[in-house]
C-alpha cells in the first residue's frame, strides 16, 4: 500500500470515530463542544499524565491506550507547534487513518522528517500542519475548527490553502444558495501531508461532489499542478465536474514570507500571477475575490446540469572560491531547498530559465547515485549545501556558481537568492510587513495570511495601493488590533485602515472591541476607519461598532462595497 491510497480517508462521515489529542486544553476542550454539537462522533482523548473523563468522555495518558480502547478512524492533533510532530508521529505509529493537525509554525524540518514517514505507508492520512481541518456539512462532521455557521450540506468540495479564504468562499457559496460536501484545509506550510491535488483526486470519484472550489497563493507549484491536472481531467472524463479557483498574492513582493510559512517564491517556481495564468488556461475559472465563488459556481453547475441557476552564506570557504561580484550570465544556481510536491528536501540547479530537481530522503541524504549524477567539481558544494540546510534548518541554501577548468574548486558568487522571513514585533503574533509604493495610502489589518494578501489584490484591482501586509494572527484580541493600528500609523503614508476580518478562531467581538480602544487611545490624525468583520462573533462585533458609533468608523457587510469605499477615502483628494 502507498501513502496515496489513503486518500478516500479525507471523505469523513457521520460514522468518523474522532479522538483528540492534547483533548484538556482549553482550545481543544471549546472546540470539541462545539464539534459534538455539530454531529462529530467524538469518543474520547489524551492528554499526557491523565486518566478519566472529560466532557463526560474517556480520558487516556497515552494515544496507544486510547487507540486500544476506542479504535478511532481520526485524531484531531491540538498540541502546540513543539510538541505538533511527536503527536503526528504517535499517530502514525497507532494506524489512524485520518490524523488532523492545526497548528501553525510547526518547524519545518519537523514535518520534512514526518513527510519521510508518510511516504514509507499506507494507513494514515495527514491534513496539515497549519490547517483549519476538514469538515463534510452533508455528514454533521468536524475535525478542526472552520466556523459553523457559514456551512450548509450541498454538492460543491471547497479546497483551500487559506483557512480564511475558505471561509470567505464557503460563505459566498451558502449565500448563493450552494452548499457544500466536503471542504479540506490542506494548510499554508512548506511541507504539508495533503496537497490541493490530492483533494481534486478525492473529489473526482465523490458521487456528492458536483463542482470544485480551489484556492491557492503564491509559494510552491501546486497550482500549477492543478491546472495539469485539470486539464488532463477534462479529456478522460465524459461530463468533467467544473472547477473555479483564486490564487492569492499576485501583489506579494518578491522573496518575503507572507505570513503563512509557506508564502513564498522559491528557485524556480511560478508567480502567483503566473499561475493564475496557467490555471485560466486550463479552462478553470479563476476569480479575483472569494465573494465572487457564489455566483461563479451557480453558473458553472448549471452549464453542467443543463439549466440556469532565507539564505546562509557562512561555512562554505573550504569547498569553494567565495566572490561578492555580479555572477556571469552563464553561472548556474545550484542550492538545496525543498520540493513541495515531493515533500521533501532537493538538490536544485537552474540556468537560463530551465530548473532540475533531484529529491531525497530527509532522513538518510542524497544517495551515491545522486551525487554521481553532479558534475565532479561541484559535489562538494553541494555536500556542504545539504549540510548546512538541515543544520541551520534553512529553506533555501545555495547561491550561483561558475566553474571553470583553470580553479579547482568552484566559484560561488553569494548573496544570489534570499527568503526574507519578517520579525515578530514583540510577542503578538502579528506578522507586518511595509510594502514600499510611494503612491500607498491604505493600511491593511487582516486576520489570515492568506485573505491578507487577497485584500491586497482586491484593492489593487480597484486602484487602491496599500502601505502594508498584516496578518493579526488566528488568536488576535483586543490588544493584537490596538498594537496592529499602532504599526499601520506609523507610515506616514497611510489616510485609510481597512480592517478585513473574517473568523474562524478570531473572535469577531473582541476585534471589534480592539478597534473602539485603537481609536480611541492612538493618534490617528485624519485617518478613516473601514471596517468589515464576518465569521465567528460577528452579530457582536457589529452590536459593539454600532453602539460606540464612532465617527470616523465606518462598518460595512459587502467586501466589494468596503474596498470601494477605502480607495475613495483614500484617493478623494
């Protein structure tokens, strides 16, 4: 059996038997309520050191007990992100056929090792890290922590790297009256266990999938992918289910993580404006915000039914010649990163456009025969490279480098490609980064890196050039928007705060409670506020806008009828 026959694992049922793991926390303990409220047939959990019940269900110390006793088909993984790969690694050591981890900034090198695993079986099937799970409205079944109120049973399979792009999509989809079979968060890491491909192989062969909603962003080949096998689908199928898709980041600056650990270009890869080329080419129809999927599927599925409706640069002095110049036309990038598809580490080499890819095995290195297949001189360097990658738990080393037969070693000129991985400020999760136009005037305050940077997108189709990217962070409060406005007004540039929430753990209520304390305790000058917050608590959150009626606030449903109104406040002079 091979890791990819474990894929029907992903079409959860009311007959999923779910677990958790870490079950006492308190995220675990609030979701796990709201899951069985919802239908999830939840038998039990772990938690390490702890026997017996909690929420009137068996508690196990170990996963092993729990697995004995209870024979679930999934675990839903809510350890934080250090101990996120040890619980993975329990489970697959247990044979559960689904194992849902959410964590975000699971390190990467982690899940490289975990991916190693995955490949060598057949019995477990991984979604995540990074992800908001999987849920089938048609069975009543939760594995993660999507809002619920957004979803109704129907026949469109919604897969997506942005927990709150999904939702956004899934919400538009609802209020066109279109519900959904099963929506799969396959997560924004580098390295994740399921991809946007494997979710379209599973909706191919679901009698209750009618249409596909897909969403990608830029970082990895993917989508890319996508398109090919879209495109393939459509000539060996006789009535081929239709596909939209969005892709964001296509104004995402080049070589920055974009929030998600994932969000980012690397040697070789396509553009996410490239890519959303590529998938129209492929006769998918691609939409420039999540709101449009309503109507956009209406239309698809009638057509079909027949009626309307970073780099390293130290350590390498011993193996080759190190220049600061400008390196020749001709030198070659050779580096080692990973390859999303393979999930695993590669030896990478491109010259003149064309790049070659050679995986191997995080666990063991390159074997003789790979390094055989490298040109002498350059072996190594790369055997430095491949070092130093797992040492200083890189995603890119490497740099281009010219050989010649008058050196015997060869020449590395540095500094050739570097990943920008943005600071922290403090301790408040947020993620900002300043985006350098002169003509920006808007500030962005977004929950999710992935509707962050479809935000941007959004306005940029309008006219409207924004001064940052922030991504609050899945546990954003009060304090996180405060010290979020204190960030955006800084940059003397700004005349408008659009904050563009939509939540899935965000607690619209507390966001909005951020933003009435924001205003007024931080020197905004003649700064407008546009608010618009969807999701989770947002009946409060307008409740609380509403009677603090603030007058430079002001509070809309509609993204399309916000982001008008942004570019307006913020070109009206």
């Amino acid at each position: 059996m091979s890791y990819s026959s474990t894929l029907p694992s992903l079409l959860i049922n009311s007959t999923t038997k779910v677990i958790y793991q870490n079950f006492t926390s308190r995220v675990a303990t609030s979701n796990a309520l709201a899951s069985l409220s919802y239908g999830t047939k939840i038998l039990g959990g772990v938690t390490p050191h702890k026997s017996g019940t909690h929420l009137s269900l068996p508690l196990f110390p170990t996963l092993r007990l729990a697995v004995s006793a209870l024979n679930p088909t999934a675990t839903a993984i809510f350890a934080p992100a250090s101990h996120c790969a040890s619980a993975i690694e329990s489970a697959l050591e247990c044979e559960i056929p689904l194992i849902v981890a959410v964590a975000e900034h699971v390190p990467t090198h982690d899940m490289l090792r975990i991916a190693a695993m995955l490949r060598t079986q057949g019995r477990s099937r991984l979604v995540g890290p990074n992800s908001p799970g999987v849920i089938s409205p048609r069975a009543g079944c939760r594995i993660g922590f999507q809002p619920l109120g957004i979803f109704r049973p129907g026949g469109v399979g919604v897969a997506a790297k942005s927990g709150t792009l999904s939702y956004e999509a899934v919400a538009s989809l609802t209020k066109g009256g279109l519900g959904q079979s099963v929506c799969i968060g396959v997560g924004g890491d580098v390295v994740s266990g399921t991809s946007l491909v494997d979710a379209l192989r599973v909706f191919e062969f679901d009698e209750g999938t009618e249409g596909v909603v897909i969403i990608g962003e830029v970082g990895g080949e993917v989508e890319v992918e996508v398109a090919e096998w879209v495109t393939e689908y459509r000539r060996r199928a006789e009535r081929p289910k239709p596909v939209a898709a969005l892709v964001g980041g296509l104004e995402a600056p080049e070589r920055r993580v974009m929030g998600h650990a994932g969000a980012w270009t690397g040697v070789g890869e396509r553009s996410a404006r490239v890519k959303r080329r590529l998938l129209r080419k492929a006769d998918v129809v691609v939409v420039d915000h999540p709101e449009e999927f309503g109507g956009v599927m209406r239309g698809l599925l009638g057509q079909r039914r027949g009626f309307c409706v970073d780099v390293r640069e130290r350590g390498l002095e011993g193996v080759c010649m190190l220049s600061l110049d400008e390196p020749p036309e001709d030198a070659v990038f050779v580096g080692v990163t990973i390859d999303r598809t393979a999930r695993s580490p590669c030896i990478v080499t491109m010259c003149k456009g064309k790049v070659h890819r050679m995986p191997y095995d995080y666990r063991t290195g390159p074997t003789k025969e790979d390094m055989a297949s490298l040109p002498e001189q350059l072996v190594p360097l790369v055997r430095q490279l491949v070092r130093l990658f797992r040492e200083e738990a890189a995603l890119v080393v490497g740099g281009k480098t010219k050989t010649s037969i008058s050196h015997s070693k060869p020449t590395l000129y540095t500094s050739s490609f570097e990943i920008k991985v943005e600071n922290r400020p403090e301790e408040s999760g947020i993620v900002y980064i300043p985006l350098p136009s002169p003509s920006a005037r808007i500030g962005t305050l977004v929950n999710g890196a992935g509707l962050a940077m479809n935000t941007i997108d959004a306005l940029s189709l309008l006219g409207g050039i924004c001064t940052n990217f922030l991504d609050t962070g899945g546990k954003a409060n009060a304090a996180t928007v405060k010290r979020s406005f204190e960030l955006i007004l800084k940059d003397d540039r700004v005349k408008v705060i659009f904050v563009n929430v939509f939540g899935g753990i965000t607690d619209g209520g507390l966001i909005a409670e951020g933003i009435v304390q924001a205003v007024k305790e931080v020197d905004q000058g003649n700064v407008k506020v546009v608010v618009r917050i969807k999701g989770n608590e947002e009946e409060l959150a307008k409740k609380i806008l509403d009677e603090e009626a603030l007058s430079n606030v002001e509070c809309y449903d509609c993204f399309a009828v916000a982001a008008k109104r942004v570019v307006e406040l913020a070109y009206s002079n």
